[in-house]
C-alpha cells in the first residue's frame, strides 16, 4: 500500500524481476458532487521507479501517465474512476 484513506486506495505490485505496475483508485464517498481528486504520492525508492515515465493501460484511446520524481508522483482521477500505471514497452 502506498496510500490509503477514506476515498483514495494506491499500490504497487512488483513482480520481482523489476516489472512494476501502480494502482491507483478514486471513489467519493463525502455524499457531496466533486470534480475528482489530484494528490501526490510517496513511491518508495525501492521500486526503482525514479524517474520513471508510467502510462495508463487502462485508457488506450486517451492514454495519461505519471512521473516518478523525487519519489512522488501526482495522481489526478476522476470520481469512481480507477487507472492502472505501467512503464511503457522498452524502457
């Protein structure tokens, strides 16, 4: 787990030979109308991810990605919205 609280769930899995994927999800339970939720997330060190450029393989036809910069990344989603994040084929 890399963040969890009432709305917002983000994890990684690692497949131990260096494939890495981050999970991330949104849901709004506050009852009221929201336009979704931007916040930055810790990513550990340990999953070689600085610097790294991830996209979404979820959301082909308007693909998004995320930057692993000083071991953070900014996700933005919308409500009830959910997005896988990879490294492009070839990095």
């Amino acid at each position: 787990e890399l963040w969890v609280d009432s709305n917002a769930y983000v994890y990684a899995r690692d497949n131990a030979r260096g494939d890495v994927v981050i999970v991330a999800m949104f849901k709004n339970t506050s009852g009221s109308e929201s336009e979704g939720r931007t916040w930055t997330v810790p990513i550990p060190s340990d999953l070689g991810l600085e610097g790294a450029q991830l996209v979404d393989v979820l959301n082909a036809d308007s693909p998004r990605s995320i930057a692993v910069n000083n071991n953070a990344a900014v996700f933005s989603l919308s409500d009830w919205e959910y997005a896988i994040f990879a490294r492009q084929s070839g990095e």
